[in-house]
C-alpha cells in the first residue's frame, strides 16, 4: 500500500518534470532580457566570482539598474557551466526546483496535518494538482527569480513544521531557507518577515522550550540578513520601491480637498476625507485585485510571460474545490490548518504595494496554497460521493481536458502568439550579425526592442573581463544601465546616425527608420511574422 | 413580539428618510431613462399611448432599448398628483425602495425563523448604499427587487398556508413587466424553488396550485404573446447581449490558430480553437466579475449612479459597505455550517449563484443594476455574521474590539452619507444630463424672435428631444402628430419650432431667423465672426454646458 503511493509520488513527479523541461529551449521561444541578465551574470560569476560589471554580488546584481537579488545568478553558475550558455542551461534551476517544489508540496502536506489520517492521499491530490497547475508550469518554465523563491519560502515553512512536529534542529535549517529567500526575490523581503514572525508567534511556546535552538537559528537569520539590511535603506533601493509602489499618486489628495471644502471644511469633513483613508482603500483594492475570481479562474495575468492568457491561474474547475476546500478546511479544523489562510493573506500583501495588479509572479509566494485547498476539496468530494464514484471521475474528465486545453495552447500555439515578449527577434538577428561581423568596421544596433547588448554577449560567450574593459556604461536620472557600446557594437535609440563614418558599417534597426538609400540585407521578424528589425549597409 | 414591530417601525422611518429626502434635487436632474420614463407616463395619462403612439405597450420604445413599461404605468398617479416632475418621475422608486426594507424583515423571517437577524437584514437594506441610490432613481429594475422580496416572502410563508401562493405567482409574474433582468431571474429562482421544495408543494391545496397556475398565464400572458410577436420586446437584451459586444474578451487571433492547427492535423486545435469555446470563457468570465471583493465592497461599477462621476478613481464607494465585509464572509461560513434547513441552505447558495447569470450575457460587466437581486440576501449573510460575531466575542476585552469596528462602520456611513448628498452634486452633474432646467425655459422665451429653434443632439446634449417634451410638459397628442416613429439612435427629432439635431457645425451653413442652441464642443466649431452669443449655461462648478446664439 505504501509503496503503491510511493509509486504514484514518484509518476507525478516525473509528470511534472516533463511539464517543465519538455521543449524549454522553445517554450518560451527566446531568453527574455532578465533571463538573457541571469544567464549572463551567472556566466561571469563562474569565471572571476564577479557581475558583469565587476562587482562581487552580495546583496544586489545591478544588471539593468534594477538591481535583482543575486541567488538566480549563483544558482545558475553550476548549470551554465554544465548545459554551457543557453536557454537550458539559464532556466535550468528555475525548473529543477519547479519540479522539487512539486514533491516537497507532498512532504508540506504531512507537516501541515500531522495526525490528518488521509494527509498522505491530500499530498498526493496536491502535489498532482501542482504539477498540472498552469500558473507553476508557466513560472517554472523560465528563469524566474519568484519560482526559485516560492521553493525556498515553502522550504522555510516546510522545516519550521517539521521543528515544531518533530526535530527541533530543523529550525536552523528553516532560518537559512528564509533568509535565502530574502537573497532570492523581493517580495520576499516582505513576505519572509511576516510569515516567519507569525509562525514563531503562533508556536511561541515551543520555540520558548527549545531556547537555545531558537536562539542560534535568531542569531544565524540576523547574520545572514545583515548586509541586505543595510542595502534596503540605500537611495538605490529607494528608487526601486518609488517606481512600482501605489503611494505615490497625487490626484487622490486634489479630490479630497475639493471635498472638504463642499463640506463647508467641517471637522468631521477632514476626519472622512484624508489621504491615509484613501491610500489604504488603495492598498486594499491592489490587494484584492489578486483575489478578484476573473484573474484566477478564467483571465490569468495579462502579461504573457506569466500566463498564456487561454485560461485562468488555475483552471476553472479549482473554483468550486477551491471553495469547498475553504468552507471545510474551517470545519475539520484539521492539524496546522490555519497555516493556509494566514499564508494566502500575507502572501498577497507585498503584491498589493504595487501598480500593476493582479500579478501572477509577485502573489507566486501563495504556491501551493490554493493547489491544497482544491486538493482538500477534491478529496472532500470523493468521500461526499462515496457510493456515486462518477461524480469525482467525471471532476477528473473535466479537469483533464482542461490541461489537455492548457497544454495544447502552450505547446502549439503560445511560442508563435508571443514572441515579442521574449525578445525572439534578437535570437536570428544576433546570429546572423554575428556571422557577419568580421566583414564590418561597426555594427549599429537599434536600442528599440531594449537591451541588445546582452544577446551579443551570451551569443559570443564573451568574457566578462574583455567586456568590462570595452564597454561605454551610462547611468540615466531614473537609475537604469544603458550600455552604449563594446567591441564592433554600437547600441542606441537612433543607430541610422552613429558619432563614426558609415562606411563599412552594418545597420540594424526598426523597419521603419530605414533610410531610402539603404541596402537591405536581412528581414528578422516574430514567430508570427511581423518584421521587427531590418539589417541594412549602405 | 411588540417590541419588533417598534424596531422595524423605526428602521422603516431611517429607510424612509434616506430615500425621501430632497428627492426631487439629489441626484442634481433627471437622467433621459428618468426624462423618458416620466414623458411616457405622461403620455400614457392622457391618451392611454406612448411617445410613438402605441395604446397600452407593455413595453416602451423609448430610446430603442424597449424598456419594460410597468414603471411608467405606476409613475402615473404620482404624475396626476405633483404633476410631470422628476420628484413625482422619482417617487415609485422610493416607494417601492420603502416597501423592500420593509417586506426584508418579513421575508428573511420567513426563511431563517429569526426575528433578531430579520431585523437586522432589514436594517441593513435601510442604509444600504447600493439600495439607496437605486431607490433615489427612477430605476426599472428597484421594482423588479421589491417584486422579488415580495413574491419569495409569499413563497415561503404558502408552505404554511397554501392561500398565499397565489399572491407569491402575481408578483412574480408582474416583475416580467418590471425589468430585464427578471424576466430571466424569476423563472430560474422559480425552477429551483420548485425542485428544492418539491416535497412542500405537495402538501399545498391542489385548489391553490391551480389558481397560481391560472393566474401566472394570466398575468404574463401579454408578455408571452408580445415576444412570441415580435421578438424585438427583448431587443435590449440582443443588443447588450455579448454576442454584439465591441470586443470580446478573449482577442485571439483565431483565423491564426486554424490556419496552424489544420496544418498540423491538430484534432484538439478543431475542439478547442472555436468561437464557441470563446463565448463560453466570456459567459464565465462576466459571471465571475460579480465575485469580485473590490467590485462589492470598494470600487462598485458606474452602473451604479454613485460611481458615475468617480469611475475612474480609486476612491468612492462599493456597492457595500467595507465593514460588512469580515461579516459577510464569516456569516457565509456560519450559515453553512450551522444548523439551519439544508433546503434553506440550498435555497440561498443558489440564489447567489442565480443573480449574475442575466448579466453574464451581457458585455459591460460587473452590473450594480442587472445584479440588484443580490439585495437584501448579501444583507442577511451579513446579518448572519454580525450575529455570529456578537455571540463569539465575550468577556472583558469585548470593548476593545468593538469600539473601534463600531467608529470604522459610522466612518463608513458618514462618508457615504457625505458622498451622496453632498459630493455627488458636485462632481455628477455632467453624468446626469444636468442644465435643462435652465435650457429649457430660457429657449422659451426666446422662440417668439425666431422661426426656427436648433438643439444639438450631441453629448452631453443627447436625446435632448425627450428633456424638452419633459420639462415643456408638451402635449402628448400633439407630439404624437409630429413625432417620427424612426426610433431615436442618430435620428432628428421635430416638434414644433424646434428641431434636436446631429450636425457637423464647422461645415455646416447656419441659417437665417434660427435660434441655436448648441453643446461646449459643437460651440468651439462654430466660426465666432459670423453668429451673435446670446446666452451661455454652465455646471454649477463653471464649466461651459451650452450656448445659445444665432446668425449675423
């Protein structure tokens, strides 16, 4: 009996590892520019332990001037070394652990419901329904910095339980997997804090007993956290924040003056129409943005990196077990149940400071949760309508065609839909001038589809220390990187008139700049056919 | 016992207030559903016709949108007694606002047995912005909710006595004149009533099921042969219906995928990759929207009046109050798992999952107005929560979380309060068609010099037609005379010395002995050398409405 699950476990892993390294080289079609970032930098980290500009990266890898935390980068030293410079070896560590979080969701369940006499058919059911989750697989299948940090915070989680459950020494092993996490992905320097006070609140008791386990877990977490702390009250982490968060619109505080003086500016005016009132009815409207039913269950996120947009985070039979997971999760009242909701309610929280809401990747930290609680209702079901077995077989059609619905347009359709969101001209126009560039004085590259430099440099594996000498690197006002040349390549937002002769130079630009008297060399376009860019000499 | 009834009595006087007061002056004018409402009712007053001419119409032409008639015809005693004005236009909608907090408290004890949490709803129904503003309004669709309160506390109260459910199928079958909506959501809440209380309507006196049976084809028989006629009664619903949507939701490029799944011989891609699949996914996604924690408690929709002049903020009002929210969601849980009726149970659940589904086929989702029936049971899910929570929260500490969700809930009463009878005229007026009651006499004076008066029937001036016939009280045979029966959409419109127009007046020649009288755009296209202003109207914050001029 045991083994016979085991055997299941072990299928549905494999399964949700084929889901997520089947065709990753071509599902997304092309590194994106903080993919081609990780790829890169983790290139340069193996070969002088450097960034791409030459900076030891502890807290921050500065890339574009956004300053991503560094644990994508060293994740990935080993696999570029490995699998070499390309679209497999950079997605590599967000799969693989993608695929680990999928078996640990399994482990999590037995630490969430200790004495649950079916928590090892709800693992099942949970971790099965991960790994068919088009959220995680979409996530999974690029190099998101959020997918690795979803399995460290659920590690986190995962060995607290298992300290308070059963060996207490896995609460060391906890603080580093949260502090990690922190290193990993910024939502997490909310979402980590919050959750790992809560925790320790809730089970205040037994940390007391354990002292001094607690006491060197404290200690090793303020250590590990030190030198990020002292980053977060940087002016560059400061711009970073001003540039997403919602706290910073104006025309709130117009309308309520306006409304305080129809009131004749009465006191209980300026009590009612004040701006913390009204940036926290904005806070909370962002946060529920990411609970609103149309994003999760039948929409998904409108960025297209994030969702094929076919169908919801979830699919739209998880509503109804959703809900029913919920409503009876309360009523059993089953081991550590309340983890669930408390986890879902903070993890929606760093999300809610931002503009652009709902968003699958920043609400990715409530991974597996929602996977659980459909799960508990599937399960529910299935003892509900015992003797009508048709009933949860025909949930399971339903839910194997949607898959089949998702799976279909990920596989043909997706790649070709989007291509523009994955950067995938650059991919045949780096190539060819590449074949070519022996032939030129200078290459002028257009700056239109953002970021060139970067594709040159994975595709020519150059070394770091080469690039860092030959790059002309400007800073603008907002803080973002532009790199402006290196080598042969010339990159800007006009390259039809570079500060050098044009002779013998090769052009790349934007279909429709190019100039009359041009020699049209190549066409690059999307997957679905639309010219981007034109290369060109005159 | 007693002591109830004082307490309901006093909750009716709050509800009473806050639909009574100044209805006439807030909302700031009559909106053109409201203008065409009132002309239509007064036409039907005097020649028992509409504005086309048509003898008793169940349903009104009115703008091409066929609205039900049956608000018309019960404007038309208030319009005999005040005369044709927007409090009279006004005044069935408060009225039957009125009777909904009150048949609330009846029907809610009807269903739970509960005289403590009936009150309750009742009282919440009675501050509820979003029945608030809908009963201030000449809204259709607020009868179609009293209707429904009415016939389901009938319902409920036949299982006891059988008399009474003759009296749930007359206003069932009166709310199909009432709205849209209903003429999908009574039948539906109807089926489910019946198969859910199969074993109730057993033990009803056949003589009873029978006279409801008679009376329901009576009463709808009118409606029945009016579509079966002529489909267009339900023209609203074909041209809100998603089907004639701008845009769908899901803006695939499915000529694309055919092309690509044919060439792989894709037998999934014939299945999934059709229009079908697409319809369906748009259905559920304007289902879904009505499930939206921001929708029901903080931003509401701009069908909403209150959230016409804030839709594009953040800030304002949902269709519930904030507070209510931890209540509505912990009263959701305690009434399924609790120990009430599981038909009961049964009951509610689908009448939640009922009400969206007329607005699901439509486009502009969510709807305040196509989901109204939602009222009053969110109210006693709430009620059920608030109850709940008093009965959990004990002992001393009791003060400490009380006061401050109490200060929170008054806070978010008065802002309501502030927003809607103060704020609301002072950023809506544009939404409300404002400024007619200044037009309108000021182009009566002036006729007398002129032979010919030119409206523009461009926004915010549209349909300006209906809010001259509105505010001149001009007489509904002689307009029948002249009227066009064209429709309204993109059409003129004479009658008398005036003419409401949709023209180009930078092209167009202005003519000799014609007064003007043209919207803030159309002026900005007229070339000033050659016209003399006469008179300018603006939004009581100073914005140009309309000026009114003619030929040098």
């Amino acid at each position: 009996m045991k083994n016979r699950k085991l055997i299941l476990l072990f299928f549905i892993v494999l399964l949700a590892g084929f889901l997520r390294f089947f065709k990753i080289s071509e599902i997304p079609p092309n590194l994106n520019w903080d993919e081609a970032a990780w790829g890169y930098n983790a290139y340069s980290i193996g070969i002088d332990g450097r960034d791409e500009f030459g900076k030891i990266p502890i807290t921050y890898i500065k890339s574009y001037g956004d300053y991503k935390p560094p644990v994508y980068a060293y994740l990935d030293v080993i696999p570029v070394k490995v699998f070499g410079l390309n679209d497999f070896g950079v997605r590599f560590p967000s799969a693989l652990l993608g695929t680990l979080t999928v078996l640990l969701t399994f482990f999590l369940i037995g630490e969430i419901f200790p004495k649950f006499e079916k928590k090892e058919e709800l693992g099942i059911i949970s971790a099965f329904f991960l790994a068919i989750s088009p959220w995680h697989i979409m996530l999974s299948r690029a190099a998101f910095e959020a997918n690795v940090a979803t399995f460290l915070l659920i590690s986190g989680i995962f060995l607290f339980l298992k300290a308070v459950n059963s060996n207490k020494y896995f609460l060391i092993l906890s603080s580093i997997s949260f502090a990690l996490s922190i290193y990993t992905f910024n939502t997490s320097r909310i979402f980590a804090p919050l959750m790992g006070i809560t925790l320790a609140l809730i089970f205040r008791k037994k940390l007391l007993k354990e002292w001094k386990v607690s006491l060197i877990s404290g200690v090793l977490l303020i250590l590990i956290l030190l030198p990020t702390a002292k980053f977060l009250v940087s002016p560059e982490a400061k711009i970073r924040f001003n540039e997403v968060n919602i706290f910073s619109d104006l025309s709130v505080i117009d309308t309520a003056n306006q409304e305080v003086i129809n009131d004749n500016n009465s006191i209980v005016s300026k009590v009612i129409h004040n701006r913390r009132y009204l940036y926290s009815l904005d806070f909370l409207k962002h946060y529920f943005d990411n609970l609103n039913p149309t994003f999760l269950f039948i929409k998904g996120d409108q960025n297209p990196r994030f969702s094929t947009k076919d169908l919801g985070e979830m699919y739209l039979l998880d509503l109804p077990l959703v809900v029913i997971g919920i409503f009876f999760i309360f009523k059993r009242k089953e081991g550590y149940y309340f983890i669930l909701p408390i986890w879902i309610l903070l993890g929606i929280i760093p999300a809610a400071t931002a503009r652009e809401t709902p968003h699958a990747l920043r609400i990715e930290t409530i991974i597996p949760t929602l996977q659980i609680l459909s799960a508990f209702g599937f399960l529910e079901l299935i003892t509900y309508f015992k003797n009508k077995k048709y009933i949860p077989i025909i949930f399971g059609l339903i839910l194997f065609m949607s898959f089949v619905y998702f799976y279909h347009g990920l596989v043909f359709h997706y790649s070709r839909e989007y291509s523009q969101e994955w950067q995938y001209t650059y991919k045949e126009s780096v190539a060819y001038v590449e074949s070519v560039k022996n032939e030129y004085d200078h290459i002028s590259f257009t700056n239109f589809l953002g970021r060139p430099y970067i594709y040159f440099l994975i595709y020519e594996k150059k070394d770091p220390r080469e690039f860092r000498n030959q790059a002309l690197v400007t800073t603008d006002i907002f803080g973002f990187v532009n790199v402006q040349s290196f080598d042969k390549f010339y990159f800007s937002v006009d390259p039809n008139n570079p500060p050098f002769s044009k002779n013998n130079t090769l052009f790349v630009v934007d279909p429709r700049y190019v100039p009359g008297n041009a020699k049209v060399l190549k066409k690059f376009s999307r997957l679905d056919g639309t010219v981007e860019l034109v290369a060109y000499k005159l | 016992m007693k002591r109830s009834y004082i307490i309901l009595f006093l909750i009716v006087i709050v509800g009473s207030f806050l639909r009574l007061w100044q209805l006439g002056h807030i909302p700031i004018a009559p909106n053109w559903d409201e203008a065409s409402l009132g002309y239509n009712a007064y036409s039907l007053l005097l020649t028992h016709k509409d504005e086309y001419g048509r003898l008793f119409p169940i349903a009104l032409q009115s703008f091409d949108d066929y609205k039900p008639a049956l608000y018309a015809y019960l404007s038309i005693p208030f319009i005999k007694l005040f005369g044709l004005n927007i409090f009279a236009v006004r005044l069935a909608s408060a009225i039957f606002g009125i009777i909904a907090v009150f048949a609330t408290y009846f029907m809610t004890d009807e269903i739970f047995s509960n005289k403590k949490l009936a009150l309750l709803t009742s009282f919440l129904i009675s501050i509820s912005p979003w029945h608030i503003t809908f009963s201030r309004v000449a809204y259709e669709a607020n009868i179609g909710l009293t209707l429904n309160i009415l016939s389901i506390l009938f319902l409920f109260k036949s299982f006891k006595k059988g008399k009474y459910l003759p009296l749930s199928i007359i206003f069932a079958s009166i709310a199909l004149y009432s709205y849209q909506a209903e003429r999908l959501f009574i039948p539906l809440i109807f089926l489910s009533v019946l198969i859910i209380f199969r074993e109730n309507f057993r033990k009803i006196n056949r003589k009873y099921i029978g006279l409801s049976i008679i009376l329901g084809l009576l009463i709808s028989a009118p409606f029945l042969i009016s579509v079966a006629r002529d489909p267009s009664t339900l023209s609203r619903a074909k041209e809100a219906s998603i089907l004639s949507a701008p845009q769908p939701l899901v803006n695939l490029d499915l000529a694309k995928r055919n092309l690509v799944d044919s060439e792989n011989h894709d037998v999934f891609g014939k299945l999934f990759d059709n229009r079908r699949v697409i319809y369906a996914k748009d259905v559920v996604n304007h289902y879904l929207s009505h499930f939206d924690i921001n929708w029901l408690f903080i931003e509401g929709d701009s069908t909403n009046p209150l959230n016409l002049p804030l839709r594009k903020q953040t800030i304002g009002m949902g269709n519930l109050y904030l507070v209510e929210l931890p209540f509505f969601i912990l009263g959701l849980f305690l009434m399924f798992s609790s120990r009430f009726d599981t038909k009961n149970k049964k009951f509610i659940l689908l009448w939640l999952i009922l009400v969206p589904i007329p607005a699901a086929i439509t486009w502009d989702t969510p709807s305040s107005i196509r989901t109204l029936a939602f009222l009053p049971i969110l109210q006693a899910i709430t009620a059920i929560g608030i109850l709940g929570f008093f009965d959990r929260i004990k002992g001393n500490y009791k003060f400490l979380i009380l006061t401050p969700i109490a200060l929170f809930a008054i806070f978010n009463f008065i802002y309501f309060i502030d927003q809607y009878f103060v704020q609301y005229n002072f950023f809506a007026p544009k939404y409300w068609q404002y400024g007619y009651d200044q037009i309108v006499p000021e182009s009566e004076t002036l006729k007398s010099n002129y032979e010919k008066v030119v409206v523009s029937n461009q926004v915010p001036l549209d349909q300006s037609y209906i809010f001259f016939l509105f505010n001149l009280k001009y007489s509904p045979q002689d307009y029948q005379l002249v009227g066009n029966n064209l429709g309204t959409y993109g059409v003129d419109h004479h009658f008398d010395k005036y003419s409401f127009v949709f023209r180009n007046w930078g092209v167009e020649n202005l003519q000799n002995k014609t007064l003007y009288v043209l919207n803030a755009q159309e002026w900005g296209s007229v070339d000033k050398r050659k016209v003399n202003l006469i008179k300018e109207v603006n939004y009581p914050n100073g914005d140009l409405l309309a000026v009114f001029f003619d030929k040098k």
